[in-house]
C-alpha cells in the first residue's frame, strides 16, 4: 500500500514573516492526518525558517528547485549541500521551470541525481502542454519526460522518486483532467513506463501525484483512482483550511 502524499507548492507568494505564522497554524491543522505524507514547499527565503517550525513535526519541507552542482559560478542557484539539513523533498521539473527558467529534460535528470545523492527525495513534474494533449501525443511526450528524468537512476533509489503528472493546460488555468484521464496517463503511460523500466515490483513502490488546479471539491475524485497517489497543489496549498480539506479528503479516501 503506498502512503497518500499531498504536497504544497507555494510558488512566489507568502514573505517570511507570513511563511511561518502560516506554517504554524497548518501544523495543528494537519496533525490528526498523519496516514497522509503532508509536505509544504516555501519560497528558498523562507526555508531555513519554515523547516524550525516544523522540525518536530511530522510535516516534511520541500525546496521548490536545486541545481546539480555543489558550489561554483552559478548566480543565484541553490546547492543541494546547501539545503540538505533542511528539507526532505525537492520538486524538480516544474513546468514553470521548464517554460521559464529553460529546465531541459537533461538538467532534470542531473538535478534528481544529485538530490539523490545528497538525501533529498526528488519530486519530479511531467506534464504536456494543450497543444500536444489536442495532438494526442501525450502519452509519448510523457512517457519521454519520464524516461529522460530517470536515466541512469538505479532501481534501489526509486522507492525515494515522487513523480507528479501536471499537464501544463491545467496549472492555473482554473481547468482540470478528469479523474480518469488523470488515472489513464498515470496509470496506463507513467507506470507502465517504470513497469518497463524496473519491472512491477518496483514500479509498484513509486508514487505518483496529479497536479493541476486540484481543489476540494475535486480531490475525491482523482484520489478515487488506483493509481493516484497523492496531489502536488499550487494554489490551494496557500491556506490553511483547503490545504487540510485536501489532506483529510486523502486520508479518507485512501484509508489507510
């Protein structure tokens, strides 16, 4: 049975000061739900501060990125070495980070090597954009993402790999995949790719998440799905009641 995981992906928003009177607050909120992996990822100001509040918690931290390289000449990067004490998780591969910060599928896998390497479990996005889903070539071009961000990563450390489907035509647009189709691209495309990759004992172990404008009233139904493991939120991670109505909606859809 693999554990439900909600994570928070704060994005740009909430300065220090609001980060940690926030993150106090969720602690209590989330404390009954502890069959759910809960995991907030604040902006890299407030980390250090976020991850103090939340040290003797059972809440796990998350970076929101983490370059490859442990120091060098790379201008405002962030070393794994650097926030490996204080986080659990980094998300790696945010479309946002592919659109903007031209995150290639190379420098993805380069990252979740060395979030590996270094503790940090790496939370890896997919995610096709409206065009190519309207193509009908979302199973190739996840299924290629998905290849691409795990080459060369040995089966002994997948158990550590969160992979999170976020088709990019549902990311703040207010629009969402239905819980089947969320089931049939993470089910029937992501896992059958880890299936080919590290067979079904493996491929069994990894959990993967929907994300994209996911909101209480729609959690029920992607967590229905057998292969939906959990959510990577954006906009509804920022406060403290639809945060923990996603988790709790987890937690008792899930069972476990």
């Amino acid at each position: 049975m693999r554990t439900p995981i909600i994570a928070g992906n704060w994005k740009m928003n909430k300065t220090l000061p609001e980060s940690v009177a926030f993150v106090e607050e969720l602690a209590k909120a989330l404390a009954p739900y502890s069959t759910v992996e809960r995991v907030v990822a604040p902006t890299f100001v407030s980390l250090a501060a976020v991850s103090s509040v939340l040290a003797n918690t059972e809440i796990a931290v998350s970076s929101q990125n983490v370059h490859w390289e442990d120091s060098g000449a790379y201008t405002s990067e962030v070393a794994p070495v650097m926030i490996q004490d204080l986080v659990e998780y980094a998300i790696i591969g945010h479309s946002e980070c592919r659109a903007y910060l031209n995150e290639t599928d190379e420098k993805v896998n380069k990252k979740a090597k060395a979030a590996l390497a270094h503790g940090i479990k790496p939370i890896i996005a997919v995610g096709e954009s409206l065009e190519q889903n309207e193509a009908g070539e979302t199973t190739s071009f996840v299924g290629g993402q998905v290849r691409a961000a795990l080459d060369g990563i040995p089966a002994e450390d997948m158990p550590k790999v969160v992979i999170a489907y976020e088709p990019i035509w549902a990311i703040g647009t207010g629009k969402s995949a239905s819980g089947e189709i969320a089931q049939n691209i993470i089910g029937g495309t992501i896992r059958s790719v880890l299936i080919d990759l590290y067979g079904d004992a493996v491929a069994q172990q990894v959990r993967i998440q929907y994300g994209g404008s996911v909101k209480p009233n729609n959690m029920e139904e992607y967590m229905s799905q057998p292969d939906v493991d959990g959510a990577l939120v954006g906009g509804a991670s920022l406060k403290v009641d639809a945060f923990t109505d996603l988790v709790r909606i987890a937690a008792e859809v899930k069972g476990s």
